[in-house]
C-alpha cells in the first residue's frame, strides 16, 4: 500500500497558502496533485478550509474512484481528473473562486496582458465555454485551451471561477495567485480608464530581460 503521507502534506502546504491569500473561502475552490504512483490527491468535500487537516486529504485514481483516506473527494474531482487524463505534463491543479477572477468569469470576458502577474499565466486569460461545475466537461473545456496554447497556465470557467495548472502544488498555487492578482488590477484599471495592453515586442523584451538575469545569477 501506498503511503500518501507526502502528497497530503505537499498539496495541504499549498492549500493553507491559498487560503492565507485570500483565494480559498470557507469551502470554495479544491486543489490536487499527481501522486508518484499516477493517481491524484484532491481536497475533500464538504470540509471548510480552516478546519481542514492533511489526512483528510482524498486519494482516487485517474477515473475519480475512491482509493484512500476517511473524507469523499470534492464535488468537482471529474474537472481535476479530467485534466489529469488529458495533460500528463500537469502535477497539480489549483482551483479556486477567487473574486476577481469570478468576475472577469462571469462578464465571460478575458483577462488580458496587462502586467507581470498575467504573463506569469501566459495571459490573455481566457474564458472557457459554459460547464456544468463538477462534471468533466467542466476539465475538457480548459484542456482544449490548455493545448492550443502550452504557455497558458490559467484559464476561467465561466460563470464559475478559475483553475491553474503547474509542475507541483505549490506551482499551481503561485498560478492561481498570480491570475487573481492580474484580474484584481485589470478590473481597477478599467475603473479609471482604458488599460494599457502589453505589445508582443515588449513582452518579449521583458522574457529576454528575465532570461538574461537568470543567466547571469548562476555565474
Ligand atoms: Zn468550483
């Protein structure tokens, strides 16, 4: 048997994170991650996050069935599995119904690139077709998106809220941060005015810029 100790650790250090950002309220929004073994570790159902302990973190497999611990998975494991199945290269799956995000969801319009926060998820953010929240359409609309663009790593469901995806929980929770961060000050900018779109050519020159400080931080 499996011990699963660690994915529950590592997908509940991203979940406290999430909540500490104000992106996790009450029981809203639901976090997973790949287990070494290729099943999935999702948050449970029904349990409010400040009341959430590791163990009670849920085990399943690619097809959301029950394979360890005491809680049922969360409502909405068929988007997470889902997105598993689909996209081998995602480890975690960070969820959330994060306010301003939800509201660029729900006027079914795009977040676009208007600062670092939104390149970091590959902006523009999209918004995926209407699906059922908890169904598996609900993973397949994002995964069409997630595919024709491989540097995308948030898109918003509509009418629903927003997943991020990344190489391991914490990952996914920096993406899903970052989406909410560029919703928040893309809906304040269009308060005061027309916001400023970042050209291609500038978006580039600030990869090179970036590329270049790495490059010079390991010499
Ligand atoms: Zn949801």
């Amino acid at each position: 048997m499996t011990n699963y100790q660690e994915a529950r650790e590592e997908l509940f250090a991203a979940v406290q994170k999430a909540r500490d950002e104000g992106l996790l309220r009450i029981s809203e929004g639901n976090l997973s991650l790949r287990t070494p073994d290729g099943n999935v570790a999702i948050t449970p159902s029904g349990i409010k996050y400040d009341q959430l302990k590791p163990e009670e973190i849920a085990i399943v497999d690619l097809d959301g069935g029950h394979i360890d611990g005491p809680c049922k998975a969360s409502s909405e494991t068929p988007m997470h599995t889902a997105i598993m199945r689909n996209l081998p290269e995602v480890g975690a799956i960070c969820h959330t119904h994060s306010p301003f995000a939800m509201t660029f969801a729900a006027a079914g319009r795009d977040i676009e690139l208007i600062n670092l926060e939104a390149m970091g998820c590959g902006a523009p953010i999209p918004v995926a077709p209407w699906a059922t929240p908890g169904s598996a359409a609900g993973g397949e609309v994002t995964v069409t998106l997630f595919k024709q663009r491989p540097d995308l790593k948030a898109v918003l469901l509509r009418n629903h809220g927003v997943v991020a995806i990344g190489e391991n929980a914490e990952d996914s929770f920096d993406k899903a941060f970052k989406a909410e961060a560029a919703a928040q000050i893309y809906y304040q900018a269009l308060q005061i005015g027309e916001p400023v779109i970042i050209t291609p050519p500038q978006q580039q020159e600030a990869f090179d810029t970036y590329i270049a400080f790495t490059k010079k931080e390991r010499t």
